[in-house]
C-alpha cells in the first residue's frame, strides 16, 4: 500500500480494498476517510465494503466524496472538522490520494503557514499548485480581479535584485519595474569577512533598503509567499496579488541555522560564532582578539554555499592576527570541510596551502558538522571516508567559527519554479527559466553551477537586464552568461589570492598578470577587496553601471554573431 505521511495525525493513499484493512490497523493507523464517490471506477470496491472491514478491525470509517478537481470550500471545512473528531492517525484515500491531499491542504489554512502546507505536500509527492492561491486566500478563491500588473516583477532586494533593476532602468528609464522584498536593511555581506577581523566596522555594511531602490522603481514592502506562474501572479503575505509580465527571482538563498543541533542556542556565546551575519561577525573579532591558547575550529557546510571561500577566509584572517600578536604557537587551527578539496579551482590550491602550512592548519575533509554543545565546547562531526562509510568525531573547541548548512528559501522550494533540489530551474546562460519563458532568476537562489558570490550577481545583472527587456519587445539579440564567479581568498590581512573563474572552474582573469596574479597572494588585490569593490558595490552596479561586465550579444537568429550591449 502506497501510504504517503502529510502529519503524524494524517496520512494520505490511493484506492485501498477490504483486504488491505487489517494492514492498515497492525500498521496504526485507527480512521479512514474515503474522499472517492462509489462509482467513479470499475475497479474500485464500495465504501460500505471498506467500512465494513474497518468496523471488523475497530476503525473508524468516514464517506466523503469529492469530485476530482472540484473541492469545494465547505468540504475541505468538513475534512478539517472529520480530522478534529477521528481518533488519529488518520488515512484518507481517493483514486490517487490528491483530492485527499488537497482536502487536507485547505483545511490547514489559518493553522500553519502556507510554506509548510506545501512542503508537507511536495514530501508526499503531491503537487498544490493549483491551489496555492487559494490556500494562501484562507481556502477560498481570491478576489484579484483588480491586482496590478507591471512590465518586471523583480522578487528579492539584495545584491542581485538591486542590481538587475538598476541595469533595466539605464537601459530604459520609463519601465514599469517593481521590487518586492520585506527587508527595511541591506547589508554588504562581502564585507561581513573583514568586520571579523576588526578592518570594517559592522554599520559601514548597512544601509536604509529605501535609499537603495533605484529611482524610477518602486517597492513593495512585503513578503512573497507563493508563485503562480500560470496566471503570471505572485502571491504575497496578506494575500496580495501582483501580477507580471515578466518575472525576474533573485530571493537569495536560505541560512539554514536550525541545521545543526545545538547551534542555534549558542551562537554568539561560548565561543561559537560566524560572520554569515551581521550581528556575529564583531563577536568573531572579540574571540580572534581574547584568545590566546587553545583550539579554534572553522567548519565549512556542504556545497551550495554563498562564497565558498568564506570560511577559510575567516580562517587566514584569524591565524594572521595570532601570529602577529606571537599566540599562533599556543593554538591548534583545525578546518573541517564537508568536502574533499581545499578549493574547487585547482590552480588556487598551491598558493592557498602556503598559507596552509604556514598557519599550521590541520586539514579535515569529509566532516560534517551535525551538531555543537556551546557550553561543553565540544562539536560532533560525521566524517565520511573515500568508501563512503561514515563515522561520528567529536571535537573540543575554545573557538569555532561555524558556517551554517545553506538551501533555497522555502517559498522557492515549494513553488513550481524549483527544480527536485529545490532551486530556481534556469538556463545557465540565459538564465531564463527552463519551463516559464516570461521567468528569468539571478543570485544565490538559481540553480546554474556558478559561484554563489557578489561578483556573480554582478555580472548576471546585465545579462538578465538585457534578455527580459528583449522579451517585452525593448531590445535585440541575447545576452548570455559565461558563469563568471570571483572569490578574494583573504590569506593575511595586507594579501588576497584573487580567485577568478568561469563555468567548469576555467580561471578567468581580470587583470594582466604582471598586475595582478591571481594565483599568488597580492597587496594590490587586497586594496581591490578593501577600497575599490564596495564602491563598486554602492555606487557601481547598484546605479546601473556595468564597469567591466558589459554582456556580449547572440544574434539569435544567427548565434554565431556577436556583438557588445550597446545599450550598456
């Protein structure tokens, strides 16, 4: 029998027979509800033959039938009321065990939130998208009738929302274009590293979100809760409709802090910190500062991950400041890698593992941190060998400096936008969705093979700037995007080892070598990471300038013609 767990109160199945009864009891479960009307198929047994094998194996039977695609809303009320009352666990069935699933969905309305409602039902393998608006509407059809539809939809006001909107809005200025994102701040994560070593201070990261929307965009100040891509329709909290014609995603990504046991509890106290936010990366500085013996661990979650470098980053810059206060002696440096290479560009390893040795790190590959006892100091780690077995290592800490597990925010991973990982099915060059022509996605929540870095988005920006304006009619060819990624690996503080790199890991430039040599540690490089990229950040691509990340067109009719963004 092919039951499928939406709750421990409730789970769902296809058409069950008088014989798979008992089953059903020896397995626990003490209710039926039949949402399929007698009838509807020649090989489907009665209701009364089902209730008369549950009332032999003392269950519960209920008959509430439901035409397929038809649930109306007093019946997904009756459900929710039969699941009230029925001794639980409950099994429900219908023909394919969607109507009853959707029952349920409904049913749950004002009781949990609309992400989870879809994730229950995703886990089960069914699909609600076809009443999500009316899920988040408290069960009922929404009245949108009136709902706004602008020319761009833009979801998501970080770095690569901001900047796709501002490289619209130089192209053209009188477009229609509109951000919706809940934030009252945005902050310059690339600087979150150097707040962590006392170089940046952690309000120069932040700024007003309303002194960043480009001008000429306007912002809604809420939060999505669904897509609707069938109507063209984003579903916000409060049940708002916003309707496009085009969409473009870039929500981020999802900081998955609950993913390991413990830490949220002790973050920011016994010595567990991380600069993957804003409000730890001083206290990352206060530990570096106070500690002067013992064992610092920096761990480093399974891929995807925003800026990949980042957790050694934190761990170069620590060591750095140990050896120069003349501590680095008294402490053991220890990284703990989910994965099996330093860094995932070969040509970057050796200068990286001068630094290595230098700084006496002990390399980890292959650990996963599971879980951290703050005040016992003390953080399990599951290691998992070349043949694939796995053993659990727990490790003592005076310092650790974790970096959280990461995945798409929620409402992407429930909507019809995901792929089965959860991420924002794109083309990786065009960065158009898969299924959904009028859908483009840059930024962290895409599921391209690039670095999840600021210097992606950037220069994804004007590649999808460009490719959403051609499809409103606005502009000609394609623009397309080489998955240009860069990760300045801090190795001292003074030094970077500029990463630059494109698709596949083919390193990638930006300078002549004889003035910067990404693949040695460089001063000028680290003047680029601390003057010279956040005002590229603040007044560069947040204004629509394009300063070295002008896209290349295809002339789609012929793709071997190319041609620079005059538009740019």
């Amino acid at each position: 029998m092919d039951t499928r767990i939406l709750t421990p109160e409730l789970s769902v199945s296809p058409q069950i027979f008088p014989q798979d009864v008992a089953a059903l009891r020896t397995a626990g479960f003490r209710a039926l509800i039949c949402n399929r009307p007698d009838g509807e198929g020649n090989d489907q047994p009665l209701f009364s033959e089902i209730e008369k094998a549950a009332r032999a194996a003392g269950m519960d039977a209920v008959y509430m039938p439901v035409e397929s695609g038809k649930v109306t809303d007093e019946q997904a009320r009756q459900f929710g009321e039969a699941l009230a009352r029925l001794p639980r666990p409950v099994l429900a069935y219908c023909r394919t065990g969607m109507r009853s699933a959707t029952m349920w969905a409904l049913s749950q309305t004002g009781k949990s939130s609309l992400t989870d409602i879809l994730e229950s039902a995703q886990r089960a393998g069914y699909d609600m998208s076809a009443v999500t608006r009316r899920i988040a509407n408290a069960g009922s059809t929404a009245l949108d009738i009136s709902a706004a539809t602008h020319d761009v939809v833009v979801v998501g006001g970080g770095a690569a929302g901001i900047a796709v909107t501002a490289s619209m809005l130089s192209r053209n200025p009188g477009l229609d274009v509109v951000i919706i994102d809940p934030a009252d701040v945005h902050y310059y994560q690339p600087g979150w590293t150097l707040v962590g070593r006392g170089i940046f201070q952690a309000p120069d990261t932040a700024r007003t979100m309303g002194s960043l929307i480009p001008r000429g965009a306007q912002w809604i100040k809420s939060a999505v809760a669904a897509f609707d891509p069938q109507s063209n329709s984003v579903i916000l909290d409060g049940c708002r409709v916003v309707r496009y014609k085009q969409l473009v995603v870039c929500p981020g990504l999802k900081l998955d802090w609950g993913g390991i046991e413990g830490l949220a509890e002790t973050l920011g106290s016994n010595g567990v910190t991380s600069n993957y936010r804003y409000d730890l990366a001083p206290y990352t500085w206060k530990r570096v500062q106070s500690l002067r013996g013992g064992r610092a661990l920096f761990t480093q979650p399974p891929m995807p991950i925003k800026c990949a470098g980042a957790p050694q980053k934190a761990m170069y810059l620590s060591a750095d400041h140990w050896r120069r206060q003349g501590v680095l002696r008294n402490i053991d440096i220890g990284f703990y890698n989910s994965g099996a290479a330093l860094f995932g560009v070969a040509e970057y390893v050796p200068a990286l593992m001068e630094y290595v040795k230098a700084y006496g790190i002990d390399l980890n590959f292959g650990h996963t941190l599971t879980s951290i006892d703050g005040p016992g100091k003390t953080a399990t780690f599951v290691r998992t060998g070349p043949d694939g077995s796995k053993e659990t290592v727990r490790e003592s800490f005076d310092m650790i400096h974790v970096v959280p597990p990461q995945k798409a925010p929620d409402f992407i991973r429930v909507s019809p936008l995901a792929d089965a990982a959860g991420w924002v099915d794109i083309d990786p060059a065009t960065m158009r969705h898969k299924q959904y022509e009028n859908i483009h996605a840059l930024g962290d929540a895409g599921n391209t093979g690039n670095a999840k870095t600021a210097a992606a988005a950037r220069a994804q920006a004007p590649v999808v700037a460009h490719n959403v304006l051609a499809a409103l009619g606005l502009a000609k060819g394609q623009a397309q995007y080489n998955g240009y990624g860069s990760c300045p690996l801090t190795v001292e503080r003074g030094k970077i080892v500029l990463a630059e790199f494109l698709y596949g890991g083919k390193v990638a430039p930006s300078f002549p070598t004889w003035l910067i040599d990404g693949t040695r540690p460089s001063r000028l490089a680290w003047l680029l990471k601390e003057r010279i990229l956040p005002f590229v950040y603040w007044k560069g691509m947040f204004k629509g300038h394009e300063w070295m990340v002008h896209p290349k067109l295809v002339d789609v009719a012929d793709p071997h013609k190319i041609r620079e963004d005059a538009s740019a």
